[in-house]
C-alpha cells in the first residue's frame, strides 16, 4: 500500500520542549489555500499504513502545526491526498536529511512561498496574454472603424 518508491520509514524523534513552543509560534502558511481546501479521504490508521508511520507521529505532526487533516463531526482526522503528500515530505526530510521540526516547518514555510510565488507568477502571465489580446483587438476595431471612416 506504500507509495512509490517509498523507503521504510521510522517514527520521528521527539523534539524539546523548546522547539515545540517555537513551531508552535510559528504561522505555517497551508500547502493550500482556504478555498482550494481538499476533503480527507483516509483514517489516521489508514494514513499511518501507508505513510509506513506510527499514527501516534501522525498526531504529534498535527499537534506542532506541520499538517491539518480534515474533521469529521465525530472528530475523526480525515487526511486528504495532499496531507498524505505533505506527510511523505516530512517524512524524508526527519528521516533521510535528518531534520529537525524546526527545519521542516522552515523549509515547508519557503516551500509555500515558491508556490505562491509560482502561481503569482503564473497569474502575471495569464493577465499579460490576456492584455495583449484586447490590444489586438482593439487595434483590429480602430482599423474597421478607420475603414468605415474612410468609405463613404
């Protein structure tokens, strides 16, 4: 049930007290926005399965601000795709880098910012193409409307 590729994972350390309060004080920017919010779909258990992790990491991820899973009204934790993908992230940077949660949570921090950037980026282009095109068409109304001017 792993994900491809996916080495062999060991439950994260557990970091001081201090380094806790300090991820805790930070506000990690979401790997989505608040209107692209993607509904979990898996069980902490089920989660835990397939990110090969102990559900207890799962919960201790969670309580220090790296990952949100959804709620149902029982309070279950719903994990979407993409806190699975996120948690896979996390995972290989604990594990295969050797990093702390302070790392992670910086490194996911700049993370999101080049996605936000990306999609600004993405944005400014789509405006550019789009001003272009009523140039041209503009240009193409003044040459009929010359053309008009020009024929009686």
């Amino acid at each position: 049930m792993a994900g491809p590729a996916a080495p062999p994972f060991a439950a994260a350390p557990i970091p001081g007290a201090r380094a806790v309060q300090a991820i805790q004080r930070m506000s990690p920017v979401p790997f989505q926005t608040s209107e692209a919010r993607i509904e979990g779909v898996y069980v902490i258990s089920v989660a835990a399965r397939i990110l090969e992790m102990h559900p207890q990491t799962l919960r201790k991820y969670e309580r220090v601000g790296l990952v949100r899973p959804s709620r149902t009204m029982g309070m279950l934790r719903l994990y979407s795709d993409q806190d699975i993908a996120r948690l896979r992230l996390i995972k290989h940077l604990v594990d295969d880098v050797g990093m702390n949660l302070a790392g992670v949570e910086f490194v996911l921090q700049v993370f999101n910012r080049m996605l936000q950037a990306r999609s600004l980026l993405e944005t400014m282009q789509e405006e550019q193409a789009f001003a272009q095109d009523l140039r041209h068409v503009m240009q193409r109304l003044l040459e009929i409307l010359d053309m008009e001017q020009q024929s009686p």
